[in-house]
C-alpha cells in the first residue's frame, strides 16, 4: 500500500529527524516528493510504503511526535 502524506513541522519539530526515526522503527518506507523546510517551520510531501496497518501506527506516531499529518491528493509531483 502507498499513501501519499504532507506533514507539517512546527518550529520545535522541524529541526529533528521525525522521518528518519519513523523509518526505523516502523516497517514502512519512505520518498520525499516535494519539501520545503526553513528554520523555524517546513512541510515535506511524501509517499509511504508498506502494510496498511503499520502505515497507520507510523502515521499516529508522527502526530504524536507533534507533527501535522495531511493526505495529498493527485500528483504531488505536479507542481
């Protein structure tokens, strides 16, 4: 299964490696379509891979990191 997320960073959040963490503790894997990450704030548009319900845990995991979880609709390679 592919699901296609933005995730928004607050400024105490955009500094950590949230995804690189997600990525190892949780069976999925992950490629970065768009991003734009500044200082004291970022978004990142990316798909995730992997079994449907550990998706879902890695997806409650980041909200509950603090980090806003959105699905992409459509290509986000469109730009």
């Amino acid at each position: 299964m592919n699901d296609r997320l933005r995730l928004t960073f607050t400024p105490s959040e955009v500094t950590k490696p949230v995804v690189c963490h997600m990525a190892r503790q949780f069976q999925v894997e992950f490629s970065i379509r768009r991003a734009d990450v500044q200082p004291n704030a970022g978004w990142m548009d990316l798909e995730l891979s992997g079994e449907e319900a550990e998706i879902e845990r890695a997806i409650a995991w980041l909200e509950e990191q603090g980090v806003r979880v959105s699905p992409v609709g459509g290509d986000v390679m469109a730009g």
